[in-house]
C-alpha cells in the first residue's frame, strides 16, 4: 500500500512536471496566491471577463497539491456552514439564492468540462446518505424537515425507504436514506489538471514552488522575490495558516482517504452500486465514498482532525490507525470488501472558519481579496466563489455579488492550546455519540449537541 505521496488521484494520472518558478519581482495586474481550485477558477473567470489582464498564480508546491487534488470528489450543492448564519444577514432570500446557486453550479463545472475537453470522469447521478441506526435516521429526517422549513423542497433532496436504498448501493445494516440529484462524481487530480491548462491556454501564468510567506496591500512576498499587483486574491483555503497574520484565520481540518484496488466482479454483484452515486453515511463523525471510473471504492473520513499549532501534512502521509479505522468502516459497510487490497491511503487539510461558514470578500480600499472557508464541501464551491471573487474583484454588480456569504466578518480562532483542545475534544464526542448510537440509542446523541457547542460548529 502508498501511503501519501500527494494523493492516489495524482499517483494514477501522474505528479505534473513542475511549472517554471518566480525569479525576482515583477508586476501584474491581478496575483492569485494559490493554486487550488479557488485560485484556479478565479483565474478562469477573471480571463474570460477582461482577457487584457495581466494574472499571475502563485502557488507553494503545483497546481492542485493541496485539497484540490485530494478531496473525495463530490461535486455536490451542499452549503458549507449554517443557513441561519447566511440568513442573519441575507434573510431566507439570501439563503435560498446561495443553494439554487450552488445547485447551477454543479452543471456550471460539468459544462465547464465538455466546452474545454477536460475528461475527469465526470458522471452525475447524484448523491445518496444511508442511516445505519434509528439515531441516524432520526438525524436525516431533521434535515430534511429543516430543508422543507427554508423551502428547499424535495427537489433538492428526498427520504428513501432502505428497499430504495439497495436498489441503488447495498450498504450493510441500511434502516433508510435521502438521494439528491444535485451531485456529481468527478476525478479530483483530472479536474483541476485540466482547470489549469485551460487558464494557461488564455494566458495566465501559474508560478509553481514558489511560497508566499506574506501578504500586503500591493505586495506579496515570497520566497524567491516580490510580486506587487493592485489586486491580490488570496485563495489557500485550508493552507491560509501558512502565510504572516493568518495563524487564526481559518482552521486546517484534516480529513483522510483509502482507496481499494479494482473489485471484481463479484464484489460488485454483491454491492451493486452500477449508477455512480456518490455515498455518505449519517454517522457524527461520518464518511464519505465514491465508485471510481475503474471500479475502486475511494472512501474518507476524519483521522486526527487537527494538528497542534495549525500544521499541515507532509506529502499527504496519513496514520497507520486512521488507514486501518478507514478500513474497518469499508469493511463494516461492504463485507463483501474484507479480501481485496487497500491500494493507497492519504490525507489533505480543509478550511474551517471560526463560524463554519465559507466566505468570500474583496476590500476596494486594499485591494485585498479573499475566498475559502468551505468546511469540507469545497469541490462545487470553490467554482462559484472563483466566479463571485472575480465579480468583486473587478467591480461587477451581479446576482453573485449579493450572495449571503460576501464580505462576512468572522472573529478568529482562539489562540493554542485552546482550539487544539476544542477540535479534538469536538471529534472525542463525536465519535463517543456514534459509539453509543451503534449500541441502540434511538435518538441522537446528545454528546455530538455538546461537541458543536465547544466549537460553535
């Protein structure tokens, strides 16, 4: 088995050959540091708004290192963070706007694919949440029910029976589950790959292993020399801890993958899953899977949730007791799984606000812009907020402009060792409630209510 070495997606296309580096100081007109996704689809955006631009990536390792490249690739609608948080500002208007937008957005990236020939495996048959307790059931009625109260009907999501469930994937020990057709499966590595050829093919420039230690009005600093722009976007999202002044900011998440060798045909026969849903569980701490084009089960989940000080990993190394934990709910899921090879285990960080809900701003006064915050479910979203930053960026007034999560104030994370506490005393409780969930408990826990409160999740 691989452990690391950036992730599985980029071992089976390849690690890109490195793009040329910055080489002392020069000017443009837009800088982008990072080079994930946000970053990328900003680029994109900015490139077709004002083709005359001057833009500039800059990116600490290659184009796609970090969670871009690593994530579970889900390219689904859903929010990240609170509808009543984007509601205390935006009303149920603003709230209703950011789903229907994050519902064209899923079709916005898939188009995207077709018109620039990226093939990234891209099926979309939405995306199915089993519950394998009565307390998980109990916890995908209160979402549905919440969804109806903020008149997001069943068109964006709907219970199934757990006969309805295994027509579709047969999980062991389904008591029931909700579908929504807002989802779609794609290869991470393959996306943002192809992403990046298409803004170089408009003329943007991606410097690589090039990191950016600090960020200043006009001024970003790296490394290997100083790029003065009048806008400067940063896009790092769970990497923001890296750069001067942004310790607190956003907190790095850590989230981990498996990913198991081709299944026969019989595993198959006995799973079913022939239609490419994505798969999660309704567990607190829970799980998240895809079938691969090439017929693997990519399954991830929390490992240690957070590293001491806002560290980050090395090359995407995981641990060998969150490998053999990711393991055992494969195995719980999928017997049918128990003899067939682990291939690849990694791990990526993701950006947690203090609020847990995704931002996106852009100070005229500065000229210092931002997006990121996405909690895990990023893929989609870092589309519309690539298209809402460049809106900001060159003075548009748009639908995207007055989306509820634009310019959001959110304090910053406690200082050490209190968030480290926090986080891990959240994912502590977490994993205690599902514990005694499992054992029968017919409600949700209340311990997971607690574990929210700490963090104010």
């Amino acid at each position: 088995m691989i452990n690391g070495g950036v992730s599985f997606w980029w071992q089976q296309i390849g690690v890109p050959v490195p793009r040329e580096s910055l080489d002392g100081d020069l000017d443009c007109d837009v800088c982008i540091v990072g080079g994930g996704l946000t970053g990328l689809w900003t680029a994109y955006t900015l490139a077709e708004l004002d083709p005359t631009l001057d833009i500039v990536v800059l990116e600490a390792e290659f184009a796609g290192f970090g969670a871009s490249g690593r994530n579970g690739g889900w390219l689904s609608a859903e929010l990240s963070g609170s509808k009543r948080r984007y509601a205390a500002t935006h009303g149920r208007e603003g709230v209703t706007a950011l789903v229907h937008a994050m519902e064209q957005a899923v079709d916005d990236v898939i188009e995207v694919c077709r018109s620039e020939g990226i093939d990234a495996d891209v099926v979309k048959n939405g995306v199915l949440y089993v519950a394998r307790t009565p307390a998980q059931l109990v916890r995908l009625r209160e979402h549905l029910s919440d969804d109806d109260a903020w008149g997001i009907g069943v068109e964006h999501q709907q219970e199934l029976t757990a006969d309805e469930v295994d027509q579709r994937v047969r999980v062991e020990g389904t008591v029931g589950g909700t579908f929504s057709p807002h989802c779609a499966r794609v290869h991470p590595a393959k996306l943002v790959a192809g992403i990046a050829a298409a803004i170089e093919r408009r003329g943007v420039r991606i410097l690589e292993r090039t990191r950016v230690t600090r960020i200043d009005p006009g001024v970003v600093t790296t490394q290997r020399g100083t790029v003065r722009a009048p806008r400067i976007l940063r896009c790092l999202e769970g990497y923001t801890a890296s750069v001067a002044g942004q310790r607190r900011t956003w907190l790095p998440m850590n989230s981990a993958m498996i990913v198991t060798e081709p299944l026969p045909d019989r595993v198959w026969d006995d799973i079913g899953w022939t239609g490419s849903e994505l798969l999660g569980d309704s567990a607190n701490a829970y799980c998240y899977a895809q079938r691969t084009a090439d017929g693997r089960i990519a399954l991830g989940g929390r490992g240690i949730p957070y590293r001491f000080g806002s560290r980050t990993d090395t090359d995407g190394r995981t641990q060998d007791w969150t490998v053999a934990s990711l393991t055992a709910i494969l195995h719980d899921m999928f017997p049918a799984t128990r003899p067939s090879r682990i291939d690849h285990a990694w791990c990526g960080v993701l950006g947690v606000p203090r609020d847990w809900c995704a931002s996106v701003g852009f100070d005229t006064s500065t000229g210092l812009g931002w997006a990121g915050g996405y909690v895990g479910s990023g893929l989609t979203t870092t589309q519309l907020a690539g298209r809402t930053l460049a809106d900001l960026a060159t003075g548009r007034d748009t639908d995207l402009t007055h989306l509820p999560w634009v310019d959001r104030p959110v304090r910053p994370w406690e200082p050490e060792p209190l968030r480290w506490l926090g986080v891990r005393a959240m994912y502590g409780l977490y994993r205690e409630a599902d514990r005694r969930e499992g054992r029968g408990l017919t409600r949700p826990s209340r311990l997971a209510r607690i574990g929210n409160l700490l963090t104010g999740r």
